[in-house]
C-alpha cells in the first residue's frame, strides 16, 4: 500500500512540476511562427527541386554509361 501512495504522490509531483516549468516558457508569437512556417514550407520546395534536378541529371548520366557499355 506505501508503493500507491508513494506512486500518487509522485504523480502529483510530476504534475506539479510540469505546470510550473509550463509557466516559464517563453512562447513565440504568431507573427513568428508564420514566418518561421513560411521559412520551412519555401526551405522544403527548394531542397525538393534540388534534388529532383540533381536526380534527373544522375539518372541520364547513368542511363548514358549504360547504354554506352550495352552496345
């Protein structure tokens, strides 16, 4: 039975804890997290068209050597 107890009061102590260090956060505005979304979205697109470039010209060069060596 002191295991429970000694298990609830940890528990509330948890919480109790999370609470205050939820208070101390500093949370960005919305300002801030739009731009910063805005900043991701665009930073996604570009590294996707990269890498979609940089994979088709791969892909020929590769294709090109192995038809080279095919025939």
């Amino acid at each position: 039975m002191a295991d429970v107890k000694k298990m609830v009061d940890d528990t509330k102590e948890y919480f109790n804890e999370l609470k205050l260090e939820m208070r101390r956060v500093t949370w960005p505005s919305r300002q801030q997290v739009e731009s910063t979304t805005a900043v991701v979205i665009f930073s996604v697109f570009a590294f996707a068209g990269y890498f979609a470039i940089v994979d088709s010209v791969l892909g020929e060069g590769i294709h090109r050597v192995l038809n080279f060596f095919t025939k």
